[in-house]
C-alpha cells in the first residue's frame, strides 16, 4: 500500500500558498484554482510527470498544459514547490513585471509549456506537441488540464477529434469535472453531459474518477501513460474550492480572492484538517 | 466627481430597451455578471440566453435571431467577442449587414490584473475593419447608456466597447448620435481626438497644456466608424495639428481613422498616442496606465512635445 499522506501534505501546502498569493493579488481565481490541487500534486509529485526544474526547456520532457489557466495559481505554487523558482516569487502574482501573470505567460516563466487563459487554446497547443513527439521521435507525454466548462467551446471538440485522428496515445486530458462555471452550475448554463459517453465517441479512452483521491489519480494516470492505441480522457469529480468549507462548490468564489479575515479562516481551517 | 464603470451602463440600457421592444433578446457567453447583461437576464428572463462559454456560436446564434426578426444583443470580454467569435461576426453578421450588436466589455489594459490575454488591445482596429460594422467606444457611463439606447435604431451590426475599471462621468448630453464628434473644449493650439476612458485624460492633459501656454481643442470622437469627419478636418485646419489618443494599438484604431481622414481631406502633422505594437501585462490599472503613458502628465508632456516639434 502506497502512501499518499505525503502528496496530501504537500497539497495542503500548495492550497495554502495559493490562498495567501490571492489574497496578496487582491484579484484572482479562488474556487478553480483549489479545485486542481490534487491533480497538479498527483502530476508532479506522485510520480507520474517527467521534469527538470533545472533544465525546464529540457527536450524530452513531459509536458503541462494548463488549458483552464485562470487556474495558474496553483500551478505557480506547484513548480514553486518542485524548485523551478523560489517561492518568494509567488508573492509578486498578477505585479506589474511579474513573470507570475494573471494567465499563464510561457514567455516570462521557465515550466510553463504553453501560454493559455483565453479557454480552449490551450487543448489545441496540447494536440500540436503530441503530433510533434511524433515527428521528432520523442517519448514524451502531453498532460492538458480542462474545465468543464471550457468544454462548451467548439474548438475544444476540434482538438478531440484531431487527437483521435491521429491516434494520439501520448495525450492525456484530464477534466476538472468541479460542475461550476462562472454565471452558475455547467448543467444549468450550458448542458455538456453525457460526457463521458462524447468522449468515447470521440475515441478517448475514457476514466471518471474522485479528482481529490490519490490513488484513484495516480493509478489512472499510471494506466493511461501505457496506453498506446488512443488519446485519453481522464474526467476527475472534483469540488470547486475544495479544500476551504466557505468557498466549497460556491460560485460566487469563481473569480475572488480570499480577503484577510477569509484567509485567516481558510488557513487554520486548512491546519486543523476541517 | 462621480465614478462609474461604463459596462455599468450597458446593462442598464437593456434594461430599458427591453421594456420598449419585445424583439429585443440578449445573449451572453458565461460572463453576464461581468458584461451586466445579467441586469436584462433578471428583468426578462424569457428573452435572455445564456450560451455557455462559446462566444462563436453565440455570434452565430445572435444572427440567426435577427434573420428571424428578433434584435439581439450579444455580449462578452472584448477580446473574445471580437476574436474567438471574429469570423462568425464577419461571415454571418456583416455579410448579411444584420442589425446585431455587440458588446465588448473589459477593453483596453485598464482590464488589469488578469493580463495580457485577456486584454483586448486590437478589437477596434478588427471591427473597424468589417464592412457595415459600426463601432462605437463612448468615454464614460452617461455616453454609453445613450449609445446603448441609440443602438436599437441603427442599421446593421454595432460594435459597442466599454470598460471594466470605474472612470470619471462627466459627459452631458441628451442623445448619441452615430458619426457626430463632441468639441469638448475648444482650442486654437492643436487637435486632441480621443475616445473612451482618453477623452476624460484628454481634458486634463489640456488643462495642464493651458498652464503652459498651449490652447489644445479636444475632441470626443466616440463614434469612431462612422468617424465625423467634418469636425476633425475642421479643427485640423484651424490648429494645423492633430493629436489621438487612445486604449488600444496605433495600429488600425482611432488613430488611423483619423489618419485616414487626414490623409484623404487635409494632410496635417499627426501624432497617435496609444499602445505601441505591443501587448498588455498584470498590474493594477493605475500601475499599467502609469508604464503605458495613460495619464495626463505623460499625455500632456507627448502634445507638448508635438506643438513644440
Ligand atoms: C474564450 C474564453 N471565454 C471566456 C473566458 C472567461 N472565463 C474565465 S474562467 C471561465 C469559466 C470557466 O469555467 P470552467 O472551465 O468550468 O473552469 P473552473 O470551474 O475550473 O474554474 C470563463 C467563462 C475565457 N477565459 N476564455
Ligand atoms: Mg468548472
């Protein structure tokens, strides 16, 4: 039995750096960013991304799309924590000059693998490295993180049947399946279900799995980097702000940060284990 | 002095149109709380249609409505109604000349923190371009509340830009009118042309240049297709030199609309002030507008330099 306390400590510590770097911006996205932890802990952490932090352009290394990049603050927190840069950096998030802008700028910070905040664009880069291993031989894996809602755009359907054309097996998408967008519940707002069933249809090889447990992430993540006939799709049930009892599944935490007496709150709540 | 966000006033608006036309719909891409369309959505539900996060189909489903004979609203970040959903709006709404207005709200880098991809720089220059597109950026709340209002009687597709960030209101008037520029004050000195969150920054700059000696004219050229040539060539042959200032890129903008006038009617010497060909970054608002030149020191400084050159 494998032991995932120490991935679960250390998204404790990245839940917690991504609320004080929220509350410093004073503008940011609380609920999606929460939600991801786990899946950006079980990426880095548990085993299941090849990286350098010393060497972040390193060729055969696998690749991060962050294609729901309004999310990037965990995903600063979690190279932090991996050693891409310090951890003081984290602080200057959304700063005029920071490298740590408010979307993912692949320009300004080495492990970021591609730009993304406007929704969907970030799947189709993903598509493009994957075709890309294929022509210069590589062996690397193209991991792209999406919204729920960033699947009503069109585009990111064109990127799934391009992916499945070219029997992209190297692809790995994982859904933040957390049912919130930002004017309300995805069901409400613009339907996407049954997805597991478009997925299929698409030719994913298609897992739905409890996005905040360890070993249903890491055992699928492990299964799907064998996989070698299809692209697949990893839908992971999360909670939108998991991790913080307020902002859990509340909407209206989509788009704010913590304020100084939220964040005290969130922060012992996060210490105490609530 | 009061301060307003313009989008503000664009979800009051509909609220108004929607209570004197029942053909008026209003759709919106997962960002209603943002744009204030949501203002219309709490009024008139059965008219209000939220089409997820997919602003392309939204531009579609918007031109399908007026073929239909509905008048549609549609609204989201300026940078993707006029990017994402930039095709469909060229193919679907302008070919057909379709009276179909779009909002762009969260212009400009005054956007803020969130950055450079979520901050529209060029959607001015893309809209001006499209045949029949009217594009109208009104400088503050009381502007666009009437261009919103006026929107409903124009023909074809509009292009409506508001902001995110509270700004001065100060603009009085009774009534839009598309293609008609405002001498806000009048000058001898040189032309200053602006539109948006600028013109209020244009005034001050004019008061400083006052204190030195430069009688500037400022002009409000809200509507910037149609662009009021009339005004701007007059005042260009009054002071000889034309100054623009704007939210967005020199490059295609009220800039060159102006430049264009110039160019066909009275060759003047021009200077654009504006965003130089680069993109926008994080920052708050004022930290942004102080590195991009947006004040009215830096404003007044530029014009001086021009006047004295
Ligand atoms: C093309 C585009 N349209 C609109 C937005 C504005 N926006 C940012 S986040 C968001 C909602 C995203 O919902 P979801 O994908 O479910 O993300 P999560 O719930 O994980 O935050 C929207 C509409 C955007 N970033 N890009
Ligand atoms: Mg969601």
């Amino acid at each position: 039995m494998e032991d995932f306390a120490e991935l679960e400590r250390i998204a404790k510590e990245i839940r917690k750096d991504v609320l004080i770097m929220l509350n410093k911006a004073k503008s940011g996205h609380s609920g999606g960013s929460l939600s991801v932890v786990d899946v950006l802990v079980a990426l880095y952490f548990g085993g299941i991304m090849n990286y350098d932090p010393k060497n972040p352009a390193w060729e055969d290394r696998d690749r991060l799309v962050l294609s729901k990049g309004h999310a990037c603050p965990t995903l600063y927190a979690t190279l932090a924590k991996a050693g891409f840069f310090e951890r003081d950096l984290l602080w200057t998030l959304r700063k005029l000059g920071s490298p740590l802008q408010g979307h993912p700028d692949a320009k300004k910070l080495p492990g970021i693998d591609a730009s993304t905040g406007s929704l969907g664009n970030g799947i189709t880069q993903a598509v493009g490295m994957a075709l890309a291993a294929r022509v210069l031989k590589k062996r690397y894996k193209v991991f792209c993180i999406m919204g729920d809602g960033e699947l009503q755009e069109g585009i990111t359907w064109e990127a799934f049947m391009a992916a499945s054309h070219y029997k992209l097996s190297n692809l790995i998408v994982i859904v933040d399946f957390n049912g919130l967008q930002i004017d309300g519940r995805v069901m409400d707002i613009m339907n996407i279900s049954p997805l597991k069933e478009k997925f299929e249809a698409f030719g994913f090889r298609t897992y739905e799995i409890g996005g905040h447990v360890y070993k249903n992430l890491i055992d699928t993540l492990t299964t799907a980097k064998r996989n070698v006939v299809s692209p697949t799709a990893v839908i992971a049930r999360t909670v939108k702000g998991y991790g913080v009892s307020f902002m859990a599944n509340r909407v209206e935490y989509h788009g704010v940060p913590p304020t100084d007496q939220e964040l005290e709150r969130a922060l012992k709540e996060l210490d105490n284990g609530v | 002095m009061e301060f307003k966000a313009t989008r503000e006033a664009y979800g009051k608006a509909l609220v108004e149109l929607g209570k004197i036309d029942n053909r008026v719909v209003v759709l919106d891409a997962d960002l209603s709380g943002s744009t204030k369309s949501k203002e219309f959505q709490k009024q008139f539900p059965n008219r209000f249609f939220n089409m997820g996060i997919a602003e392309a189909n939204m531009a579609g489903v918007a031109a399908g409505m007026a073929l239909s004979g509905l008048k549609p609203y549609a609204s989201s970040f300026a940078v993707f109604i006029t990017g994402r959903a930039f095709e469909i709006v060229r193919q679907s709404i302008c070919y057909q000349n379709l009276h179909v207005v779009l909002c762009g709200s969260h212009s400009g880098i005054s956007v803020g923190e969130d950055g450079g991809s979520h901050q529209a720089i060029a959607d001015i220059s893309l809209m001006r371009s499209l045949p029949n597109m009217k594009v109208i950026v009104p400088a503050d709340y009381n502007e666009t509340y009437l261009a919103v209002l006026e929107s409903i009687n124009m023909e074809g597709p509009v292009y409506i830009r508001t902001s995110r960030a509270k700004s001065p209101v100060f603009i009085r008037k009774d009534r839009f009118e598309l293609g008609k520029a405002d001498i806000l004050k009048e000058g001898k000195g040189v032309t200053v042309v602006a539109c948006g969150m600028m013109v209020n920054l244009a005034l001050e700059a004019a008061k400083l240049l006052e204190e030195e000696g430069i009688d500037a004219e400022v002009i409000n050229a809200s509507s910037v297709k149609p662009i009021d040539r009339d005004t701007i060539v007059k005042s260009a042959k009054k002071t000889g030199g034309v100054v623009t200032v704007e939210e967005h890129t020199i490059i295609g903008g009220l800039g060159s609309a102006v430049s264009e006038v110039l160019t066909d009617e009275y060759p003047v010497r021009a200077l654009k002030i504006g965003i130089e060909d680069v993109f926008g970054e994080s920052g708050s608002k004022d930290d942004l507008f102080c590195k991009f030149g947006f004040t009215k020191e830096a404003i007044a400084k530029r014009i001086k330099e021009f006047v004295n050159g």
